[in-house]
C-alpha cells in the first residue's frame, strides 16, 4: 500500500495477513459501514479482502495496483452524487459493480427511480443493513458470485428495467408468499432454506439439523417448488426478501 494511501486514512480488514485472491472495497467512513461489519465479513470469505477507501481517487489508485475488485460499496450520502453525475463513481469503480449499502429504504427507491432516467444505473445494486447479521453476509455472497441484487419488497411493482447480464433468478416473492401472511413452507422447509441461503451445502445442513442428505435435497425439492423458483439462487432472493419482513415464523428459528 503506498504511502499516499495511507495518509488518505484507507484501512484494511482481512482475516489473513497475506495478500487477498480479491478486494472488496467500501467507500467512506465507519459511519454506516462499522468496523465490526468488515471484520465480520473478512472472517466469513475466506481469501478476500474488505478495505474502507475514503474517496473515489482512492478507489481509483487502488485499481490502478491490478487488484481483482469484484465490489464497490458506496454509502447514502454518495448518493446525490451518483444519481447527479454517476460517471466519476463508474469510472473509479472500472469493472467492479458499484453497490449501495442503505438503512433508509428511500435511498434504496430513488436508485430504482433515477435508473429508469439513466440505464447505467440499473446495474448498482442494493445491500439493505437494517436487517440481521447472516442476511447481509448471504446478499454479499450473491453479489461476490455476481448475481445483481435488489431486495424484492423493493422491486416487486416497481418500473425497474432488467438487469444487463443478471442471472435469471426470481427476485420477486411469488403470490402465495402474500397469502394473508401466511407462511407458505413448513417450519423445518425453512431452516433448510434458511441454512441454504446462509451458503451452506446439503451435506453441512444434514449435520445440523441431524438429517440425512437425501432428506434435505428432498426438502429444498419441495422449497423450489412452493416458490415458484428454479434453483438455489432464486430461493435464496425469496428468503432474503422475506427476513426483509422480519415475520414470526422466521424470529422463531
């Protein structure tokens, strides 16, 4: 890291002390992305790098070093910047995909509304924080595989045009998911689904929840099937929007 840099305060969260197979970058301060979250994050995703860069010139200097930088997460007050003039933040952020890490949910809808005015801005997406802890890891690892992600309470009837390239995933809840508010899984479909969502892999579920494999391939058999949705992914978007909610029958697990 050159001396420039770390005068400009940038800082470095990572679970390892050699260098990272990728750079996750977080533009600004401690404010809306604290510490603890990077330290988290670092300890969750083995191999990458979390850094909290404090300006776009920082961002670009960085990109400058050859770095694979999958992410870059902007704060809320980047955003009348970004809808102004997105630009200065797509050419900082080069091939990386510009995300914004919001609690308040009208910052998240003006995206969607300034991406109907400007194209290259239907391909930021959105990491909701005001929701618990293995929500956000489970969105940061859809976005670190490449899938784009806009919570679905957010997207459902919104005008919001397709993503470029996205991954043909459901990010909607289907209509039964709105059945008066009923839960549409059984209890035990939803810790499978909970657990999937979290990234884990059947075998790793079975040994929590002390079932056989074919148990749970058998549960999320039925879990894609009751939503509507094709695969993993698409379940996963489901459930993210759903603990979005915070329902009772998610609190209980």
């Amino acid at each position: 890291m050159s001396n420039e840099l770390a005068s400009r305060g940038t800082q470095f969260f990572s679970d390892r002390p050699k260098a990272a197979r990728r750079t996750v970058i977080f533009l600004g301060g401690p404010i809306n992305c604290e510490d603890r979250m990077l330290k988290v994050l670092a300890a969750e995703f083995d191999g990458t790098e979390f850094m909290r860069c404090p300006s776009l010139h920082a961002v670009e200097e960085l990109n400058k070093q050859n770095r694979s930088v999958p992410l870059v997460v902007l704060e809320e007050c980047d955003l009348p910047a970004l809808i102004e003039k997105p630009s200065p933040f797509f050419a900082a952020a080069r091939e990386a995909r510009l995300v914004l890490a919001y609690r308040n949910r009208d910052a998240a809808l003006a995206v969607l509304e300034a991406a109907e005015r400007d194209r290259r801005l239907a391909s930021v997406s959105l990491l909701p924080l005001e929701v618990h802890m293995e929500v956000w890891v489970s969105v940061t690892r859809l976005l670190l595989l490449g899938v784009p992600y806009v919570p679905a309470n957010l997207s459902r009837g919104a005008a919001f045009p397709p993503l470029d390239n996205a991954a043909p995933v459901d990010v909607a809840p289907p209509p039964a998911a709105e059945n008066e508010g009923k839960p549409v899984l059984t209890r035990r479909e939803m810790e499978v689904l909970k657990l999937a969502a979290s990234g884990m892999q059947n075998k790793n579920i079975a040994a929590k929840l002390a079932l056989s494999e074919h148990t749970v391939k058998l549960h999320m058999h039925h879990v894609l099937s009751k939503l509507g949705v094709d695969n993993r992914t698409g379940a996963t978007h489901w459930f993210l929007g759903q603990t979005r909610q915070t329902p009772h029958y998610l609190q209980e697990l």
